[in-house]
C-alpha cells in the first residue's frame, strides 16, 4: 500500500516574530510565513511495484502566485530546475529523474503547492490527496513511458550526507528570497543584530533536522551491506559508488577496496563507470548523451581504457587499476601511486571531468611541490579548472 507525507520544518520559538509584520516588516513577513509552512519534500512510500520510494526534493516557491499564471510558465521552469526527484527501485537503485519532470508535472506541483501554502487552514487531507493523486500519477505514466531509459538516469554524483559536497540536499537553493530578506532587514535596520542571529540559528537547526530526516529515510530504502561498504571508505555515503556497487555485488568488496585508496577519484568512477556496466546490463548503447561528449568520455580512448579500468577494479589487480589511469588520463603512474599511497583529503572529490586536469596539474607540479595545506590544494584545483576559482 502506498504511503504519502509532505516533510516540513519544526517549529522555533522566534517564528512568530518573523511572520509578525509589525515587528519585520511585511515583505520578509510573508517570506518567512512562505518559508515556514511551504513542504520541503513529497514522499512517498511503494508507490508501484516497481519502486520502494520516491521523493521530490522542493525549493521554496515564494512566488507561486506568479507561477500559477501560463504567463510566467518560464519563472515555474526556472523554479524546477532546483526539484529533484529521487526514486528508488525495487533493487535498490538509486536514479535521479530530474530532467524527467516535464511542464505538465511542473504545472500539477504549483498548483497544489499554492492550493497548500495559500490555503493552510482549509481542506489540508484533500490537497494531500490531490497532490498525490496527481503528482504520483503523473510521474509513473512519465516513468512507465520512459521505460527503457531509467538506467540512463541512475544517479552518479550525489552524496547522501547533509552538508556534503555535491550532496543531494542543496541548501542555498531551497529559500535564497527568504535569505536575502533577512539581510535586506538587517541593513536597512528593521531588525537588529540579535535577532538576525537568532534567525538564523533557528534556519539551520530546522534545514539540519529536515536533512537528516530525508537522508535516514532515503537510506532505509537501500541495500545496507552495500551501502554499509561505500559509507566505510573515504568516499562516503557517495551514491554514485552505492549504484557502482549494487550493480554488480560479486564484485562489491574488489569496487569498495579501490574506493578505499583513490576516494577523491569517486565521482570519475561513478560518472565513467556506472554508464557503462548499465549499458552492459540493458544491452545496449544509453544514446546520445551530451555530458559524456562534453566530459570527452565517449571517445574511442576513454571507452578503451574505462573498459580496461573496470576489469582490472573487479578482477582486484592494483597494478593495473593504476596503469588503466594512467593511460586514460595520460599521466605518469606515479602520480597516481602516490594519490593510492597518501589519500590526501584536500583534493575532495571534483567532478568526472575536473580529474584529468587536476592530475595533469599534479604531474607538472612534480614530486616536490605538491600541495600539502588545504589552501594549496585549492590553489591547485582554481589553476586546473579556472572554474573552481568563482
């Protein structure tokens, strides 16, 4: 039977001065009353037998009453862009749908939200039947017609959590209008320093509170003993690794040991990897794939050695995982015994397609001068990809 629940924040004691407008004036009043009552994720629970959960992570939409009107259908899609919509099937695979909410989905969860947000009072049961009526719905007809894609959506750059690099909570993006008011008051001298403090205090232990909630929720729907296998290396609860892993569980443990030694390699295995054992299992090429073209991870010599790579990973031969990178990144093999050997936890885990310029930087850079502190290592990564210096 399925299961359906909106997660919310807890309630703090400095709430009702946020929403009173005498005490913070009426803009960030009606931010922060938005703010507080708006869901920050749809659950649910079974939905089909195809899937343990679904959960559609959501922004804080401070402007439905616009983006109910088709006018600014532009501003709804713009506010989607920051959705995500997790599920998770009945073998335990984590995917990540986001490009698969379409503006009809998008149309149905504004309309309800507003229906919800605008209505708090009124008919609270019905339009959480509506929203999972329509929503839930919508989504396993979108899924069911996309059928033969859903290994092209398995999700390869998330960890699972709260506060993490690249996790799958994105906190700046759930309520940057209701932020921005805060400081707009405090500038303008509407509220004092005492309060902002208190405000924001309270903004942290409420969105910490929601994260850990979704993250043990997210978490009960997973394998354990694989999860339990990536959460004990370096990496984490990286759940591009989980899905490497639960793949092909034989060769968990040889996947996990790699892991273990070259974490800051995670998100290359999962992004190069992953594709590649469900094109494996489906049969069949994913596609036309722009991320992978971009990343140069579809030509002839990154397939070659990623193909290599991943039967030296599983066939537990050290010497050759360390070759097969060499060779695909063309670096010499010291850089990457010596990444094997020290774990150095300033270079975190960059993207797939930040790896080759990181280790071709370290190349250059030669045994002596490599990065020690953290403020080197973040030197290095802003003159590798110019992009990490924003």
């Amino acid at each position: 039977m399925t299961e359906f629940a909106a997660i919310r924040v807890d309630a703090y004691p400095v709430d009702a001065e946020l929403i009173d407008a005498g005490s913070t004036g009426p803009e960030l009043a009606h931010l922060a009353d938005v703010y507080l009552r708006s869901p920050r994720a749809l659950v649910w629970r079974h939905p089909s037998s195809d899937w343990r959960l679904f959960v559609l992570l959501l922004p804080i939409a401070s402007r439905l009453s616009l983006m109910t009107n088709p006018i600014f259908a532009q501003l709804a899609r713009a506010w989607g862009l920051s959705a995500r919509f997790v599920g998770i099937d009945r073998d335990g695979l984590v995917h990540d749908f986001r490009s698969l909410l379409t503006d009809r989905t998008l149309r149905l969860l504004v309309d309800a939200l507003n229906a919800d947000v605008g209505q708090p009072a009124e008919g609270a049961t019905r339009v959480l039947d509506t929203l999972f009526a329509a929503l839930a719905g919508e989504m396993l007809t979108v899924l069911e017609r996309r059928r033969q894609d859903w290994r092209r959506h398995l999700d390869t750059e998330h960890r699972l959590e709260p506060e993490a690099p690249r996790g799958l909570f994105d906190r700046q993006a759930r309520h940057p209008d209701f932020l921005a008011a805060l400081r707009a008051a405090l500038r303008q001298g509407v509220i004092d320093v005492g309060f902002y403090g208190r405000a924001l205090r309270a903004t942290d232990l409420r969105e910490q509170a929601v994260e850990r909630r979704l993250a043990s929720l997210i978490e009960s729907a997973l394998d354990p003993i694989v999860l339990g296998r990536v959460a004990g290396t370096p990496a984490g609860a990286h759940l591009g690794c989980y899905n490497w892993l639960m793949l092909d569980p034989r060769h968990a443990a040889a996947r996990a040991h790699v892991l273990s030694r070259l974490p800051g390699l995670a998100g290359f295995f999962a992004q190069t990897l992953v594709p590649l054992e469900a094109d494996g299992r489906s049969g069949g090429s994913a596609g036309f794939d722009l991320r992978s073209l971009a990343a140069r991870a579809a030509s002839s010599h990154s397939l070659h050695w990623a193909g290599v790579l991943r039967r030296a990973i599983d066939a537990g031969q050290d010497r050759a995982v360390i070759e097969a990178l060499a060779q695909r990144f063309a670096v010499p093999e010291n850089v990457l015994r010596r990444l094997w050997r020290e774990l150095p936890a300033g270079l975190g885990q960059p993207p797939g397609w930040q790896v080759g310029p990181v280790l071709r930087e370290l190349a250059r850079a030669g045994e002596r001068d490599w990065p020690v502190t953290a403020a080197q290592w973040q030197a290095l990564l802003e003159r590798a990809v110019p992009v990490e210096a924003a």
